[in-house]
C-alpha cells in the first residue's frame, strides 16, 4: 500500500439515528479525507435497544443538517442484532476494497460489529486503523459488566490493529495506559473544527454578559460547580443551559429550580437541533465548560468556530485543544470560586472574535502521517513495523502519569 490520492479509506462511525457528537464527527472527518483520498463510510445505525439510550425519546429523529459529501459512498448502516444488517456492511466492504478500514472508538455498543469488520478487512489485507475518541464511554463503565467486556474483548480488535489515531498527547499517554497495544504506529490527530454551525453574532442587552453551558449533562461535565459559581455573580451576568440529561443526572436541575438567581438562568433540557445549536452559540458571549475531566469537547469546538471566549477547566485533552485559542481561559476543576473568577476575566475577552487555531486539514495530515507509515512498515495487525516501538518510543515507557481516558464531550 503507498499513501496517495488514490488510497482508499472505509471509515466507520456513529450514524444519524442515535445521534450524538460521534455522529457529526464522522461525518467531519470522512468528508475532510475526502479532500485528499477516495472515501466511503459505513454508519452504526442502531447502536443498542433504544429503551436503553439515555435519548431514546429523540432516536430516530431529523435534528442534524450536516450531510455527506456527494463523493463519499455511505453504507448506512449496522443495527445492534447484526443480522442482516452486519453481513450487507461485511458485503459493501469487500465491494469498496478499500487499502484502510478506520474505526472510531467510543463505546462498547459497537466493539462485536466492528470486530466483524476487522476479520473482514484483515482476510482481504486491508490495514485496520482505530481512532479512539475514549477507552469506554463513562457511562458504561460505571457497570462492572460492561467494563469487563470491553476490556476482554477489545483484545482480539486491537491485536488486529494496525495503526492508532488519538486526539492528544494526554489521549496517547492514557490509551497506551489502558491497553496493550504493542509496537503499531500512532498519531496524534487534533480535532477539527465544529464551524458547521457557524452564523452570525447576535447582539444582546448592553451590560449583560450571556454565558452559555451546552451540552448532555452528566456526571463528569461539573455543571453543578457553574450553578453555584453563577449564584454569586452579579446582575450582569445570564446563564443559558442546553442539555440533555443522561445517566440520571439531576442534580444540576435541582439546583437551577433552587437557585437564589433562578430568573436570570434559562435551562433548556433537551437535545437540541442543529438550527438552535446555531441560534444559541450565535446569542452566547462566553461559553463555560466546566468539565471535571475530559478527553475532548464538541462544544468547545463550536464555540472557537464562533470565535467566543470560553472558559474550560484545565484537564485532559481539553488544555493541548485550547491552549491556542486566544479566547480561552483556563481554571482548576471542582472549584466554584475559581470557575467564577474565571468568567469574569473572560467576560474582558468579549468584543472581538477570536481566530479559531483548529483545521481539518490538521487532521487530515495526520492521517497521512499515518498512512505512509503503514505504507513503509509493510506490517499487518499490530506487528513491529521494522523495528519501530510505539509511536517512535520506547514500548517499556511507563505511561503511570495520566489516569485512564474519559469520555469526550462531543456533544
């Protein structure tokens, strides 16, 4: 295999139908290669049993605008059950024959299908790169089932692997943390922009500055520091909060009914489509997100496409995806005060758009970083490419200094 314009790559990934961050992202990235490469993709249409899906009330529904390139063939898709739907995508597969099949990693919901694939393409000597999002959605590992599946039988997918897409340095370390992966080739490839939801500033009321929280709410995304943090700023300030719950996370809500400044707090709790996604960016000075850990953030990328400062809590991959974002300001996690003093020092930062440091193009070189390697080190499934360790280091390199990968917020 050589990496040129014509490699072609099979990307796998969330559909629209169970849509979530993944979903769009997918979409971004198969239409950004597609620039450079001829592109297919296969959609994960029915991840699990829609009673089990923290959106099943949306499932199925049209909230996306965003399309597929009219040069990328798209098989959609894959239901949980398999049967048809798994053996016509093994089927689409062989007839695209494409040099790289690329899955996105995010859940577990999918880990038997794309296992399926990988035997697919491996049979017919096609390299298998895997792009991880996160090592296991939290909600999933929360369940000792779940988390003990994944870690079981990822094993057979990965000895399969022949090539690691990640999204930071802080991703690399964790995903090496939490599997064994061996010598295969890795590549840090930064998110690419969010800018499909790009429209224009809307103008609010002098001396109010609007700051926005968007995104499902849940455990780990610490929306319950910003309530509290908000309580004690000044009439100057509006909270907007778009989100979905998940997880039964309530307690956010609880505190919004309960709050001293309920009136100046608007909750809009549910997932929203991508025309009010633009209307709520475009009304938004500030956007805060005040996760407690994260490996990457959809809305932090909508919100540098928008060119608004935000203010992010300085943990996991989200301090390598801001730092260069003259909009940004970063605060300690779990802390209230400090989110607080950290709006205010953003709300200075209002006035001016902010040049957005994110490119698909980014990501796309990285691919082809990552394409020529498999090109040159003629290995398949995770053996040694001549002699090279992980990502040009040492195997036995201890990578103890990071806790292991959480969930991205990609909306």
């Amino acid at each position: 295999m050589t990496a040129s314009p014509r490699t072609k790559i099979l990307v796998v990934g969330s559909g629209w139908r169970f849509l979530s961050g993944i979903s769009y992202y997918t979409c971004r990235l198969s239409n950004a290669l597609a620039e450079r490469y001829e592109v297919g993709a296969i959609l994960m249409r029915r991840l699990l049993p829609a009673r089990l899906y923290p959106g099943r009330e949306r499932v199925g529904h049209s909230l996306a605008d965003l399309r597929y390139a009219p040069s990328v063939r798209v098989f959609d898709g894959v239901d949980w059950w398999a049967v048809p739907s798994l053996v016509r995508a093994v089927r689409f597969l062989r007839s695209y024959q494409p040099d790289v099949l690329v899955l996105q990693w995010w859940t577990g919901a999918v880990l038997h299908s794309y296992l399926v694939l990988a035997l697919a393409a491996r049979s017919l000597g096609i390299r298998v790169v895997v792009e991880f999002h996160e090592v296991q959605d939290t909600g999933e590992a929360r369940h000792a089932w779940a988390a003990r599946y994944v870690r079981r039988c990822i094993r057979p997918l990965l000895e399969r692997t022949d090539g690691v897409i990640v999204h930071s340095e802080f991703d690399r370390l964790a995903v090496r943390d939490s599997f064994d992966i061996g010598p295969v080739p890795m590549e840090i490839a930064l998110h690419g922009p969010f800018d499909h939801h790009e429209v224009a500033r809307r103008p609010g009321t002098p001396g109010v500055c609007r700051l926005l929280f968007f995104g499902t709410i849940r455990p780990y995304k610490g929306l319950e520091d910003l309530i509290e943090a908000f309580a004690g700023l000044g009439p100057g300030y509006h909270l907007t909060v778009v989100g979905e719950t998940w997880e039964g996370w309530t307690q956010p809500g609880e505190m919004i009914v309960d709050s001293p400044v309920r009136d100046r707090i608007t909750f809009v709790n549910r997932y929203v489509a991508d025309a009010e996604v633009n209307d709520f960016f475009a009304a938004a000075d500030v956007v805060v997100l005040p996760y407690r850990r994260s490996s990457a953030s959809g809305p932090l990328h909508i919100a540098m496409s928008h060119g608004v400062p935000v203010v992010v809590t300085a943990v996991g991959g989200l301090v390598e995806a801001a730092t260069d974002y003259s909009g940004t300001v970063f605060v300690a996690p779990a802390s209230p005060a400090e989110l607080a003093r950290g709006i205010a020092r953003a709300a200075g930062l209002c006035g001016r758009r902010h040049a957005d440091p994110s490119s698909w193009d980014r990501t796309v070189d990285a691919y082809s970083r990552l394409l020529s390697a498999l090109a040159d080190g003629q290995a398949l499934g995770g053996q040694a490419l001549d002699g090279q360790a992980l990502d040009g280091q040492d195997s036995t390199t201890s990578s103890n200094q990071t806790e292991p990968l959480l969930s991205p917020d990609l909306r």
